[in-house]
C-alpha cells in the first residue's frame, strides 16, 4: 500500500451451585415473626453477605480492572442475624440493605430473594416467573416458613435489575476471537457491547469485561443461540449508547404467553476446503482447511469441535479464491446494474491475462465478474477486484487488488491492503471516505453511496440478496 498524502491473591470460595453438596438442615429459617401487617422479621442460620447499595456495584463493575475491594458496599450478615422485610426495603441490624439483589448465604452456596415477584431465565430460554420472599436452595424454592415451593431446576439467570443478572448455571459466549464461560453464582451486567462480570468473595471481587457482537454465540448444555436473540428474551438489546428496557418493564403475567424461545443452531453442511483467515476489527483469524460452516437464519457458522460460532461477514481470503461468508450484492459501476451473489460464493485470486476475474458459486455455477465492480454485504464491508485509491479529508492511500474496506457507522474505518498484508484501523471525524477505481467509479462508505463511472450515485442496498442473481 503505497501513501500518498496526509497524516488473588482472591480464591473465589462459591461452590458449584448445582452439585455442590448442602445440609439444608444448617441453611434452614429458625423461623419469621410477623410483627406488623407489612414487615417480618427473618433470622438466618449462616453467615452471608449483601450489598447496600446497587448503583455503586454496577458503577465498579463498569469501571476495567480485576481485583478490587468492595468492603464500602458489602454488609457481612452473621448466624442469626436478623432482617426486616418490609415493602420494597429491607434492613439487617440496622442498616439499609439493597431491595436488588440476592443475599448470599454460605460460601455463595445458596441465595435469598427479597422481593415479591421473581424473573428468572432458564437454560432453554424461557421466562420463569416464580414468587419471591425465598430461598434458592440446591435447586428448589423454600418460603420463609421452610416450605419447599416450587422446583428450581433448569435455571440459568436471576433478573436484578434491567441489565443486571445472577448466573445460576454455566454457560459459554463465543465472539470473534474469544471465548469465555459464565460461572454459577457470577454477576452478569449486559452493557452496549460488552458483558461485565464480577464473581464475589467475602468483600472482594474479580472483574472482568468481554466484548460481544448482536451476533456473538451464547452455548448453553450443548444448544447455541445468537446473542441478538439471546437479549432478546431478556428485553435487551446489543447496541452503542442504546436505551434498554429490560426484563423489569415485562408485565409478569403475560410471561407465561411469551413468544417462543429461540432455536438453537440446526447443522445445514457446506465445506471450505482451503485454509482461510478473516480480519475483523482489525485483527486477523485463521481458518482451518475443511471447514464445516452451518446456516441459520441467514447467517453462517463455523464448527468447531462441537462449538458452533459465527463468522462474521468480511470476506475470507484463500490461497485461490475469496470467500464471501454471507450474500453480497455486486455492482457493476460503469453499467450501473446490481446484482447479488449468494453465501459462499468464490472469487478468483488469479487476474488473466486480460484481467478476468470470476466468481463460483458453491455448486460450481460460474461467470466472469465485470470491470470496475463493488462486492458488499450491505452492513460494512466493501471488497474492490481491482487496485483502488481510498481518501478522505488530506488522506490518501493506494490499495491492491482484492482489498477490503469496513466502516462499522460508528466513526471507525478499517482496511485491509492485500499487497502488504497488512490491516489499518481510523477513527474518524469525517463525513465522506471514498474508494475510487483509477478510471472512474467507485463507492463512498459512510455515505454508502455506490460512485458510477460517469459520477451518478446509487445506494447501497442493505439487504444485496434481493437483488438479482448475478448468475442469471
């Protein structure tokens, strides 16, 4: 690319909340003493902790970091300790404690809901609503009085508050170049386009940050969901600076009559034989050769041992051909006609001698792709066949054949040079950056106005499948 102008020492001590092993006779109520019409008074065996203060965890859990103390938040409950519940509030000797959250009994073995109605998700992705005021004990409910209530099997999140949730089971969350599980009794904050988690012990708390994508992979006992669809359910959205309602907005008694759950991944085969590889917000992943990609919903998946996650849609370059992992239109700029090209689709590496390049189907159907095209999935990604010329403002940068340019919306532009192999990444304030053929031509990707040869402008269709077949 040639330039050309410009610029624990915390040991978690929870125990496994599904297996670990509890004498429910020690975790056990000594009893409840109604002492006016709208409190009680509850005495606790073990000893335990909660949180004072809501607003002041989420605020940590935001801020990056790992080990931190959160004695200032935290109110260490004794061996019969007494709380007072009363209408939304409720007290331990004294002292306020949060109406949010959970209190956390024994080494985080077993929780008490303080609340009267509670909204759980569960590991098949259906709402849960159950009554609170209860234990959660080794997976069933038992009220004040230490009456089993109700069965607590198959749960997989507590709803907090609107993005704020308990994990009660394992679960996994794949995104492009990682990977990390979930584990029981870790809090979990959904926030714009990360998942915070904080996993408590005594006064102290490990945090971590972990980005996610509307199509990173939730894997829960062997079933895979998209993470768009996943939110969904929870009445949450991955989205920058997005307003987010949440759970706590649902009318409890409709849950019962909610839509149904989300599929899991179904395997629908197709193989890429030659090792490829990706980059995605600036960085680069390698594929294996033979790789099984699955399709759902529109979307292609890579298998991995039994681990379904999602490729995203720029393109993956090969030894022979670039892939085009999703449907892309193709517009030819100096005849202005559009047309798509369908998932998987192969585009020669090989420039003949009169500059034929062609495109293949995955059943092999094949057609010589005309001069001066634009390949685009129609979110952000822009492929040129041809050398261009990519500027903005004083900026200018001369990119080879094959190149890829993405702009995600949000002001960052990123581009791939094949002829150095490199990947670039901008923050920009600008409202125009053009991609331009030597002879005219081209597209501007943040107007994502497709630039015919005799200056017109066209846009660029968001959905290119739609178009006609470009093999027809």
């Amino acid at each position: 690319m040639k330039k050309t102008s410009g610029a624990k020492s915390l040991i978690s001590k929870r125990a496994a909340f599904v297996v670990l092993p509890l004498v429910l006779a020690l975790v056990v109520l000594l009893g409840i003493i109604f002492f006016s019409g709208s409190e009680r008074e509850v005495v606790f065996k073990d000893y335990g902790y909660a949180f004072v203060n809501t607003n002041r965890l989420l605020s940590i859990m935001k801020v990056p970091g790992a080990e931190t103390d959160i004695s200032e938040i935290v109110c260490v409950l004794s061996s019969d300790g007494k709380a007072v519940i009363g209408d939304g509030s409720i007290e331990y000797n004294g002292e306020k404690l949060s109406s949010q959250l959970p209190l956390f009994f024994d080494n985080n073995s077993y929780i008490y809901i303080p609340w009267e109605d509670a909204v759980f998700l569960e590991k098949n992705l259906k709402l849960r609503k159950v009554e609170g005021n209860a234990f959660l004990i080794k997976e069933a409910f038992f009220g004040d009085d230490y009456t089993r209530r109700d069965s607590g099997k198959g749960l997989l999140l507590l709803s907090c508050t609107k993005n704020l949730f308990l994990a009660l089971n394992e679960f996994t969350v794949t995104s492009p170049g990682e990977s990390f599980t979930i584990s029981p009794m870790e809090l979990v904050l959904f926030d714009s386009y990360s998942m915070k988690t904080a996993s408590i012990s005594d006064t102290e708390a490990i945090r971590s940050s972990h980005g996610i994508t509307k199509d990173s992979l939730v894997s829960v006992d062997g079933q895979s969901y998209v993470m768009n669809d996943f939110l969904a359910v929870l009445g949450l959205t991955v989205e920058r600076d997005s307003a987010v309602s949440g759970l706590e907005n649902i009318d409890l008694d409709d849950i019962e009559e909610s839509a149904e759950a989300p599929k899991p991944i179904e395997d629908t085969s197709l193989i890429v034989p030659e090792a490829t590889y990706q980059y995605f917000l600036g960085n680069r992943y390698d594929l294996p050769e033979n790789l099984e990609v699955y399709s759902l919903n529109g979307a292609w998946y890579q298998k991995r041992e039994e681990l379904a996650t999602q490729i995203q849609s720029g393109p993956l370059y090969g030894g022979e051909y670039v892939y085009l992992p999703a449907d892309y239109g193709f517009v030819d700029t100096e005849g202005k006609k559009q047309y798509s090209l369908p998932a998987f689709s192969r585009i020669t590496k090989e420039i003949g001698e009169n500059g034929e390049i062609y495109a293949v189907t995955s059943d092999e159907s094949v057609k010589k792709l005309l001069p001066r095209g634009v390949l685009f999935d129609g979110l952000e990604n822009f492929l040129f066949t041809e050398a261009v010329t990519l500027s903005w403002a004083d900026m200018s940068f001369e990119l080879a054949p094959f190149s890829c340019v993405t702009y995600d919306g949000f002001d960052r532009l990123d581009f791939y040079d094949t002829g150095e192999d490199k990947s670039y990444s901008y923050i920009l304030q600008t409202g125009s950056v053009r991609v331009t053929f030597e002879d005219g031509g081209g597209v501007d990707v943040i107007k994502r106005d497709i630039l015919t040869a005799d200056g017109e402008e066209l846009l660029v269709a968001s959905q290119p499948g739609l178009y006609r077949s470009f093999f027809d």
